[in-house]
C-alpha cells in the first residue's frame, strides 16, 4: 500500500494555504533515504498574494514603534526555544547534518539573531548635523526600505532565515521567503510555530516553496522594493541581473584560504583547518575550501591534520558520536567528486578518504577527506568544493600565499595562523576577502559580527550579522527643517 505524503503549504498573510499550483517536488532525506513530504512549486499567482500581504502589511508595521516590533522579535526567539528538538529534528532529517553536534546549536542561533535584532532596534541612533544656516536644523533617521523578497539555501534553512528576517522585521520590512527547493520542511515548521505561538501580524512575514523560477519571479516583481541573497555566485548572478535598481545583499560563495605560515601554532591550526573543512561537511561559505601552507612546515603540518582528521566520525547524523553527516544533494556531492578527480589526475594526493562511504542508508555520505599537493590548476583551488575536504596547497613564502589566496574570484572570508602580530597585520590588510580571522578556524562567526564580501571579487555586497544587515535594511532618511518665520 503506497502511503500519501503531506504536501507542505505555503504560509501567506499570517496562515498555512495551499498553492494553487498541481505541481509538486518530493522531498528526500539524505540522511535516511526516507520520502518525506511533498512541496509545492508554487505558481506566480501564489507569489503574487505573498507580494500582496507583505505590501498590504507594511505601512501599519513599519509604523509600530521599535519597542513593538522588537517584542514580537523576542516572542519569535522564546517560540523557537520551546521548540528547538522538533525544529532541530527536521533539519536533519531534510539537511542530513548531525541532530546534537549542528542541528540543536543552528536552533540556538537562529533565537539568538532575533534577540539581537529586538535590542539592536531600540539602539538605532542618528546624527543632528550642523548647518550653515542658523534657522535650519538637519537630522537624520533610519527608514524601512519596504517589502523584501530574500532566497535562502539548503544548508543552514531556519538560520539563514534568521539572518534576514530578524533584522529585516525588526527594521520594519515585512518579507517574503523562497527557501531553497532541498529544505522547505524546517521552514514550513517553523513558520507553523510562529503562527500559533506568537502574535506575529499577518504579512509581516510570508514563504513560497519552489526551485528557480518561483525566486526569479519575486526578484523581478514589481511589488517588490529589496533583495536579499545567500547561496550560490552562479545563481547570485542571475538575480543580479534580474533585480535590476532594486535595493540587494548579496553573499554568493567562498573559497577560504585558510594560510599557515612558518611561524603558526600547527596543532591550532591543524585542528581549525579540519573542523572548518568537516563542519556541515563541509557545506558551509566559509569553509576550510582551500589550506595554503608554508613549504618549511608543510610536512609536520600535514602529519597533524591526518592525525585530527581520523577523529571525525561519518554516521548516523542522530547517534550522538557522529560528527559529519551525509551531504545534502546529489548534485553537491557529484561537485565534490568531481573535484577529488581532478586534483588526483593533477598530482595530488589523497591522504584521508576521497570517495562515498559505502552500507550507508543513502548515497549522500562522503568521508571526511584530506588531499594534499594540490596544484593551482585545480578545480578545488579556482572554485569552490563545498564538501568535507581539506586541500592542502604549498607555497614557499607569505608572499607567495598573498599571492595565492587572492588569485581567485571569490573572497569572502580567509583565516591566518601566525605568532606574529606584524604579519597579521600584513595578511589582514593584503587578503582580499571581506572577513579575516588570526589563528581561529575560517568556519568562526558569531551571529553579531558583520559577514560580507570584499570589493573586487565576484562575491556579493552588503553585510550579514546584526546591526549592519539592519543599517543595509533601511534608507538613511535626512531632514532639513526651517525655522524662519
């Protein structure tokens, strides 16, 4: 007997409504191989009442005044606490990472960015400026840009969310969400939740389910005043270009490095590169995607990050010991494949892994992976891999690492191990991506701290993390007033 599945609703104007759309999209646990529900490839006239709600709703929420829209912020944040285990529950299921290791901290954060977003809205501080004329006072204040339509990925769905959302309601925005078409369950529950658990105003914040068309559609709508992006540079450029003079932050990509020069601590930096290279499996826009290494302390380097490497367990992602999960697509996985080969018939050398494990319930796992003698002409070095890998790359001198980790198009955020403090300094202001990090893993990021990429590269602009996603969220309104009688 064949067992229907649940067909997930969008969530348009403050309740659950089914698309008016036939076609649907079956979604597949890459952790347990197991059909999980059916989503909706919603049709533009489900895009268009989203568009519709969000408008519909924004003046009078723009209006509320910041300590309003800031208590329906922290209502948000105490739902999602009381629900972290469901919430966490399903990523995995639909996101293949581990349920304990990833999973229950994503949930922790995704609270934290509306906490963060409730009081960082109170604290929206603008300038008096001085006049020439002595009749005329001029200030400034900070306005809503209006309705946002934002496109999240599969990797970190109810987080990323967060990112946009937290800021972009807090501000006065309503939105719309178009996650991505591997993981529309985690949202769907979550936007379930805040529906029966917080008084979150009807079209302050709506979700279509659908694959690239649905979020071409909304980028290119005219009810639509803003953008907002995470995932990949290819699709990142189609929207770019289909967005227009719209108002966009835009994060599409990265490609490390992670650089150890001559004088790091290795065991510190041995251990960083290998959690920034397995963490999400690897999944992640800041992950370990390249480790660019001094030739003089290559080979104990190397013999480190073997030995760190073997302590990561790929598994079950709900057994509390493992610590990589299955990746999340097919398409992803067959990448990161195609990248080992060609660094194997480019000279490199695979130390640890290489290949899918074999008896795992779907074809998704991949093991945790260290390749070394990566050549410059490899797929790994000029894009990003996106899975569980450490490639390692030598060079002969810092400047020879500089000169490395900036031949590349993307440039968002890079890590240095060294003890010294003036060649940080060199390496924070020569590297060309928009984040560095000294002597901590490339993965670091703390859900308040601007993330963006550099100017010159092809990743994106604007900056994701509390209060400047916030100030990219809104126009800098100035007023000049007149006195004179």
């Amino acid at each position: 007997m064949t067992v229907k599945l649940a067909t997930l609703k969008n969530f348009i104007d403050g309740k659950a409504v089914e698309s008016t759309s036939t076609e649907t999209r079956t979604i597949v646990s890459p952790a347990t191989g197991e059909e999980l529900f059916q989503a909706p490839e919603s049709s533009q006239e489900d895009m268009d009442k989203a568009v519709e709600a969000a408008r519909r709703a924004q003046p009078a929420w723009e209006a509320k005044s910041p300590w309003e829209r800031a208590k329906i912020c922290h209502e948000i944040a105490d739902a999602i606490d009381r629900n972290i285990e469901k919430l966490a529950h399903m990523q995995t299921m639909e996101q293949g990472k581990p349920y304990k290791e990833e999973s229950i901290p994503d949930m922790e954060e995704t609270a934290e960015n509306f906490r963060i977003a409730a009081e960082d809205v109170k604290r929206m501080e603008t300038s008096i400026i001085p006049s020439e004329d002595v009749n005329k006072r001029i200030f400034t204040f900070r306005k809503a840009k209006g309705v946002y339509a934002c496109i999240i990925p599969w990797n970190f769905p109810p987080l990323m969310l967060a990112e946009f959302a937290a800021p972009g309601i807090a501000a006065g925005n309503t939105m719309i969400f178009k996650p991505s078409e591997w993981t529309p369950g985690t949202i769907s529950l979550l936007m379930e939740i805040l529906e029966e658990e917080t008084n979150l105003p009807p079209g302050v914040l709506n979700v279509v389910y659908g694959s690239g068309p649905a979020g071409q559609y909304l980028v290119e709508h005219d009810g639509v005043d803003a953008i907002g992006f995470i995932g990949s540079h290819n699709t990142a450029e189609t929207i770019i270009r289909s967005a227009g003079f719209k108002p966009s932050i835009i994060e599409a990509s990265g490609n490390g490095p992670t650089i150890v020069c001559a004088d790091a601590d290795l065991d510190r930096a041995a251990e960083a590169a290998v959690f920034g290279a397995f963490f999400c499996a690897g999944q992640v826009c800041c992950a370990t995607a390249r480790v660019v290494v001094v030739e003089s302390v290559h080979d104990a380097f190397v013999e480190k990050v073997v030995e760190e490497a073997k302590k990561w367990k790929l598994g079950d992602p709900f057994d509390d010991d493992t610590t990589v999960g299955a990746m999340n697509n097919e398409p992803n996985a067959q990448k990161m494949d195609a990248h080992v080969k060609d660094a194997v018939e480019k000279g490199a050398r695979v130390l640890v892994g290489g290949e899918r494990q074999a008896g795992m319930p779907t074809n998704l796992y991949y093991q945790p992976t260290v390749i070394d003698q990566v050549g410059l002409d490899t797929l790994i070095n000029k894009h990003e891999t996106f899975g569980p890998i450490v490639p390692i790359i030598t060079v002969q001198d810092d400047e020879e690492a500089i000169q490395v980790a900036n031949d590349t198009y993307l440039g968002l955020q890079s890590a240095v191990f060294t003890k010294s403090s003036a060649r940080a300094y060199k390496y924070m202001n020569q590297l060309q991506t928009g984040n560095v990090v000294i002597n901590d893993t490339s993965d670091y990021w703390e859900a308040h701290v601007p993330f963006g990429a550099a100017a010159g590269t092809r990743t994106g602009w604007g900056r994701i993390g509390g209060r400047y996603t916030m100030l990219d969220m809104t126009d800098l309104r100035t007023v000049t007033w007149d006195f004179s009688e």
